[in-house]
C-alpha cells in the first residue's frame, strides 16, 4: 500500500559548534507498509518521522527516492496519490471562526465528494467521533480533544483507504486517547491502512501489527511487532527470583548450555537469562535448581515492552 | 467548478460574512454615505451647476471603494497563504483535490471577500451621486471595471508576496512595499516618457468626471503641460489607442502573469518553489520590453532640443534614451535573475536526478545565459527603435550603443553569479545578505570614487567601472574616444569577474554532490517489511 525506496531527504540547518549544518532528516528509508495494516514510526525528535509522513502525503519533496500509495508516484502524480490519503498533521490549527459541520462541509467540497453524499458523509463522520453536540459550535469554542477529533473526522471524510497520522495522540487526556485507540481499531478493522507515529509507545504496542524504529533518520529496526519486539539473543528471557542472595544463582546458570545472556539484577538476588527450550526443559531446570540449594521464591518470562527495546536501541546497547 | 462553488470561496465568505459582521458593516456604510451626501448637497455652492454635489458624491464613494479594494484587499490577500502557512492549516488544502487553480481563484476572491462587501454597501451612495450628478452610465460602468480588473491585479501581485512570505516578515512592511510600488505607477496624465494615461485604479475616479469617450489630442507640447488633465488616448508604436482597452490589457495581462506564478506554485513543496519557468521569465521582461518601448514617446523625446532645456523638458539625446532603457532593464534582469535563482535544496535534488551534469560549468554558469540572452535581445531591440526614430542631427554612435550594451548585460550577469553563488552559501539568509554586501560594496566604491576623483576624466571613468560601470549608461563619444581599450578593459573585467563567481558557484555545486553513491534497496540496513 505504502512503498518507500531509499527516501531521503536532506536540509540545512545552521551550523554551531560542533554540529555540521546539513542534515539527513531520512536516510535511503527503505519501508512496506502492507494494506489493512496499522504501522507505526517510532522515534526520539528529530528522528525524521514528521519528515517521512510529509514526504508520503507530497507535502515535501525528497532529496533522492520515491514513495508510492497503492501504486502511484506520489512526487510525479501527488493529486492522484493524496486521493487515497487521509492527513493529520502533529502541530495544527482548525479554522475558529467555521462551525463544525461547516469545515467539513469545505474539506467534502475540497475532495470533490460527489455532491449527494456529502452530507451523509459529514454525518457519518461526526457520529464516529463522538462530535453531535456540537455540530453547530465554532470550532473556536472546542476543547483540544474536540479539535483533535474534528482533525480525524476531516482526514477521514473523504474514506481514503490509507490514514497518515502524525501525533493524533498528542494532548489528549488517558480517556481520550483510549477512545481514540479503539476509534483506529475500528477504522483498522473496517479495511483502512494506518501509517502513525507517536510518542505513547506503549499506545502503539497495543495498537501496531508493525513498527519500524528510527534514529537520526536511519531505519534502525522494522518489522511485524512480534519481530521487533523479540529478544535479540535466541530463546526465551526468563528471570528467576531468590529469597536470599546466599546462592551463586549466575554461575550456576552460566555454566549451563541452554542458558545464555546471563544478567544479574538488582542484589544478586535475582537474574534474567536468555533460555533455550520449551516449558518442559524449563521446569527441569528449575528442579535441578531447587535440589542444588537454591532459595527460589518465583520464575517468570520477561517480555519487554517497546518503550525499552526502544530505549536500548537509542542507546547503541542492542543494534 | 464555477466560481460561486468553490469551497475556499465558500469558507471565506462563511468565516466573514456573519450576519451581525453584515449588517454592521452595512449600517456603517449606511450612516457614513447618508452623512456625507447631506453634508455635500448642504455645501453646494451657489455657482456650481445644479447636482454636482451628486458628482462629488459619486466620486467621494468611489475613491472610498478603491481605498478600501487596494488596501484592506490586499492586505487580505497578503495573508492568504502566508497566515495558513503560519497557522499549519495549508498542509490540510493542499493535501485537497483542489487544483492551484481553484484555490488560487478561492483565495483571491475568498480572502477579501469582507473587503468587497463593503463596496457593496457603499454602492448605494456612489448611484444616487451618479444619478443626481448626470454621469454618463457608460463612464461609471467603465469606472467600475478599472476598479475591479485594477484590484483583481493588484491582489495577485499581494498572492504572489504571501505564497514567498517567510516567517518573520512583517506583513505590514510587505504591504508598504506595495504601496510604494504603487506610488511610482502614474495616478495622473504624466506623459513625460511614455505615451500612456494613468494606470493606477485611482484612474477610475477621474474618469467618472468624463463626459466623452472621445481620445482628447494632445501635442507633444501640451501634453507636457497637461499634468492633471485627462486624455483617453495613448500612442502604442505610433497607433493611437483609447486608453480604456489599453488598461483593462494591461490589468489582465499582469494579473495573468502573477496568477500564473501562484498557481504554478501554491501546492508545491516551498523549498522547491520556481515562480516560472526560464522560458516564461523572458517572455514577461519581453513584454514589459515591449510595452516600454511601444509607449514610449519617441516622435517627442528624441527630438533636438532647439531652446535652451527648461525644467519639465524631458527631451533626451539618443544615448541618455538608450542609458534609460539600459537602466530600466538592469533592475528587471537582476529580479529575473532572482526568480531563476537555483537553491541548495533544488541543487541537491538536480544532482541526484542529473548527476555529474549538475555539477559542471553550464550548471556553474546559471543564471547567466538567460539573463545575457535577454539583456541583449532587449537592448538591442531599444538601439534598434532609437536607430530608426532618432534626430539624424543628433549625437549617435552604434558601435558605442553595442558597447554600453554589452558591458552593462556583462555587468548584470557577473552580479547575478555573484548573487547565484551567495545563495548556495550555509548562512542564515543567504540571499539577503548577498544584497547586503552588494550594496556595501557599491555604496563604499561610490564613496572611494566620489572622495579620489575618479570621475573627473574620462579614462579614470574607465576605470571605475571595471568595479561599477554605472558610468557605462550615460557613455557618450566623448567620454569614450581616446580611451578605448581602457573601457574595453572594463569590459574584461567583468568577464574576468563573472568567471571568478562561477568558478566559486562550481565548488558550492561540487561540495554538494553525494559521497557515496545510493545504496540499492536490497542493501538497507535493516529487511523491509511486508
């Protein structure tokens, strides 16, 4: 659906001590993003997110490479190629001085929706966001989770298959974000491509079938999210818990063959180690454990979240 | 999609035209046109024929009309991009279906739609003036299209300067400037050079006072002494012309240019913005070209002055009409020059597309074989009319005419690469401190020149213009016999100075160029994904 082949960009900034002042906000980005997906870009600022979103809805235009939306150059045919997109930009302004309906009313008018479905559509796409109170307000007198929505309903009015969302997160408050959560579930389920990036990581945890991970405009790692968030040393991570640090829990684990990765934490009275084999080998490990003395209070798999994976990758501790 | 269904016509109209703005802005104009022609009948004097208060009704309405078009219209349209810009909104319209044309269209009207309401309501006064005051129907309809195709030009001009707004210009600096562009366009009948009634929408409130369409004939020598009176007619190349068609042209011509650089470039990408093509940059200094020299008054200008000069003589000898023309068009390559300009970001993407093609001598010479094309074409045009048109009596050299011609293109083209190269430079602002420097340099030179007295004789004249030949405009034979080789040497050296900044403008293109080359996609870091 999405198709970014070495996408670069590359601007000044001014120089300071130090620093270069030229910039590579993305870096020869190579991406799929596949239809029915939801696919979220992770990054700290700067990464080039914003940048590789601008550049997919034709908004800016890349130094070197291409980006295509279900299959059309989106630089050589840019009107072709927004028709299938629906924008939010991270940092926006609605027009205040417009009613609700009325600003829809502009962006149907704008893409062209055939005239006797627009106001079904307006309709519609005021329902699913929760706006029918205040259909007739000005928009000056939203709250920043109303303008918020009223920025979605507008990127979906026209039904575009693929949604570009840059921080449609930001600012609202935990409720809101859950709704809106469960809001690009729904639209997911109903068939829509979303490409989305977002500071909440662990909202795209939730939400993501794929992630891909950038750092100073490079792809640092992209995949389905069970992909990218699995360990990587081979095998399972488990921690194993003592009672009391009076047993030497990490060589004794070490000098086991399936057990790698051996990380001791905290007092020494726990340790998470990478483990080769299925839960039987597991139990059996924790036998010879229990009958070589070891005060053992509990045993647990240890997945990490995204927001970890993420921080060991902006720090050069896994590549 | 007519123009009264375009949405960004729509949403302007929505946003402004609330119906408490309406009728406030309505009972306003009310009390204001009903106080004023009270006022106006009350004061009629005794000895003005009866109605003519209606006249200066008329005219008092309309010249509030062009005030209020020409101001807060353009102010209106020199925020219709640029506020969006600052607002992030125009992301979301560009991202529409909506073609450049019809937003540029929606924008132009929409933006000021506020601003045309107001004419609206004061369009009761101005027919009860025309009424009461015995204008010719004719005269005001006409009064009334120099207003709206005057305004619709000058709104595309305030556009053009919103869609290059950057952030942190004041807009009201910008909207001064148009005003002083404005200035310089003659509100009256000044036929002093060119042979052409006033182009300034003021125009329309003088013309309501007509009572004929006839093209009043005005000598040559009249026509000097008739600044404030009104002539209809205009001479284009010696045809007489009623100067109602030759503004309405002009207006429309001109407002087809600026809408053309906006909609060619309103949904780009701002750091790839190219106001035209280099094919269409000349053809618009071609015909500006040849609206100057149409209208200018060659039958009177180029005549020998007979009588000692007296001050409104504009008479000129036929190298002070070339210098003129030389002149005008110094200022008219060097903003061609500017819309040709390439930046860093378009060098970089040339680079990539063209490769070492980007990055050699033709691309380190931009704009300069434009810019010499047309500076040539142009003035050799201006010497071929003063050839034809000039007293045979009087002082003229041709070869003397190509030589200015050619050193003052030279000295536009080493600027320009000066400038051109200034652009590609890691600074904040790079152009505009290109035009800081220039300006430095010349105001030091002038000074150095001015202090040394080295405008006295004609060699050391020569001389100062291998650094500035502004002396190379008014070159007369006497200036110029005797010290030939030095001004050939002043010639020289702005080749010689043209080719030091396209060397420098070469190792900015050089310095561009991609280190390592593309890594194919199967090479990317990390696998893509599916």
């Amino acid at each position: 659906m999405i198709h970014l082949e070495n996408l670069t960009k590359e601007y000044d900034v001014m120089p300071t001590a130090g620093k270069p002042g030229q910039v590579l906000a993305t870096d020869r980005l190579n991406l799929d993003v596949a239809g029915g997906e939801i696919f979220g870009l992770v990054g700290p600022n700067g990464a080039g997110k914003t940048t590789t979103l601008k550049m997919v809805c034709g908004l800016l235009v890349p130094t070197a490479g291409r980006v295509t939306v279900n299959g059309i150059d989106v630089e050589r045919q840019p009107e072709a190629a927004q028709k299938h997109i629906g924008y939010l930009a991270d940092f926006f302004a609605l027009y205040d001085d417009l009613k609700v309906w009325e600003y829809l009313d502009y962006f149907a008018h704008a893409y062209k929706m055939e005239e006797a479905a627009i106001a079904a559509r307006i309709d519609y796409a005021i329902g699913e966001m929760g706006l029918e109170p205040k259909r007739e307000s000005y928009i000056a007198g939203l709250s920043r989770g109303m303008k918020q929505r009223l920025g979605i309903a507008r990127a979906i009015l026209h039904d575009p298959p693929v949604l570009v969302l840059d921080e449609p997160a930001s600012g609202l408050d935990p409720k809101a974000r859950h709704e809106l959560k469960e809001l690009l579930r729904a639209m997911n389920r109903a068939g829509k491509t979303i490409f989305i990036t977002s500071h909440v990581l662990s909202d795209l945890e939730e939400m993501c079938s794929s992630i891909a991970i950038l750092e100073k405009g490079k792809l640092v790692r992209a995949g389905k999210i069970e992909h990218v968030m699995r360990p990587d040393t081979p095998g399972r991570r488990v921690r194993i818990k003592l009672a009391i640090a009076s047993f030497p829990l990490a060589d004794w684990l070490g000098a086991r063959p399936e057990v790698s990765a051996v990380v001791p934490e905290g007092n020494f009275t726990s340790v998470v180690f990478a483990f080769l084999g299925g839960d039987a080998e597991l139990a059996d490990l924790v036998a010879k454990l229990v009958a070589a003395g070891a005060p053992m209070c509990g045993v647990e798999e240890v997945s990490e979240s995204l927001e970890k994976i993420f921080s060991r990758l902006s720090t050069g501790e896994i590549m | 999609m007519d123009i009264f269904s375009n949405p960004e016509l729509i949403r302007n109209a929505r946003a402004q035209l609330r119906w408490g703005r309406m009728i406030s802005v309505a009972a306003i104009c009310a009390v204001l046109s009903l106080v004023t022609g009270y006022s106006l009948a009350h004061e009629q004097l005794a000895s003005e024929p009866p109605g003519q208060w209606g006249m200066h009704l008329l005219q008092i309405a309309l010249g509030a009309q062009v005030v209020a078009l020409l101001l807060g219209g353009s102010l209106a349209c020199l925020n219709a991009v640029h506020r969006e810009k600052e607002m992030n909104t125009f992301d979301f319209q560009r991202v529409t279906r909506l073609t450049p044309w019809e937003l540029a269209v929606g924008k132009l009207f929409g933006a000021p739609v506020l601003v045309y309401f107001v004419v609206l309501c004061l369009m009761p006064a101005a027919l009860v003036g025309a009424v009461v005051g015995g204008a010719r129907p004719t005269m005001v309809g006409a009064a009334y299209v120099v207003l709206l195709l005057g305004s619709i030009a000058v709104h595309a001009f305030a556009m053009v300067i919103s869609m290059l707004h950057q952030r942190g210009t004041n807009t009201a600096a910008v909207l001064l400037l148009i005003l002083a562009l404005m200035s310089g366009f003659p509100t009256r009948n000044n036929r002093h050079l060119f042979d052409i009634g006033a182009l300034n929408p003021f125009f329309a409130v003088q013309m309501v006072e007509e009572k004929s369409w006839e093209m009043v004939s005005l000598s040559a020598q009249q026509a000097e002494k008739a600044d404030g009176q009104l002539s209809l007619g205009d001479v284009f190349f010696g045809l007489r012309l009623h100067h109602l068609p030759v503004l309405l042209v002009l207006y429309a011509s001109f407002a087809a240019w600026f809408l053309l650089a906006v909609t060619r470039n309103l949904k780009r990408d701002p750091s790839v913005y190219e106001l035209y093509t280099p094919s269409q940059s000349l053809g618009l200094l071609m015909y500006i070209n040849l609206l100057m020299l149409g209208f200018f008054r060659w039958d009177y200008l180029l005549q020998t002055r007979e009588a000692p000069r007296i001050f409104y003589d504009t008479r000129m000898a036929p190298n002070e009409a070339q210098g003129m023309f030389l002149g005008l068009n110094l200022s008219l390559f060097l903003v061609l020059g500017l819309t040709l300009f390439r930046n860093r970001d378009r060098i970089r993407r040339r680079l990539r597309e063209l490769g070492d093609a980007a990055s050699g001598w033709l691309a380190a010479i931009w704009p300069a074989p434009y810019v010499l094309a047309g500076m040539l074409l142009a003035g050799l045009a201006a010497v071929g009319m003063i050839q034809w048109k000039r007293d045979p009596k009087a002082e003229w050299d041709l070869v003397l005419a190509i030589f200015r011609l050619g050193i003052v293109a030279l000295w536009v083209v080493r600027d320009l690469l000066y400038l051109q190269w200034m652009n590609l430079t890691r600074i904040r602002r790079p152009l505009t401190m290109g035009f800081v420097y220039l300006i430095v340099f010349y105001a030091s030179t002038s000074i150095l020149f001015f202090a040394l007295d080295l405008y006295d004789t004609p060699r050391r004249q020569a001389i100062t213009s291998f650094f500035s030949p502004a002396a190379a405009l008014g070159l007369t034979g006497k200036q110029w016999t005797g010290v030939e080789p030095w001004w050939l040497l002043a010639m020289f050296g702005q080749v010689a100075a043209a080719a030091v900044f396209a060397w420098l403008g070469r190792q900015k293109l050089l310095a561009l160029v991609p280190a390592p080359a593309v890594a194919p996609a199967a090479e990317s870091p990390l696998p893509t994904v599916g």
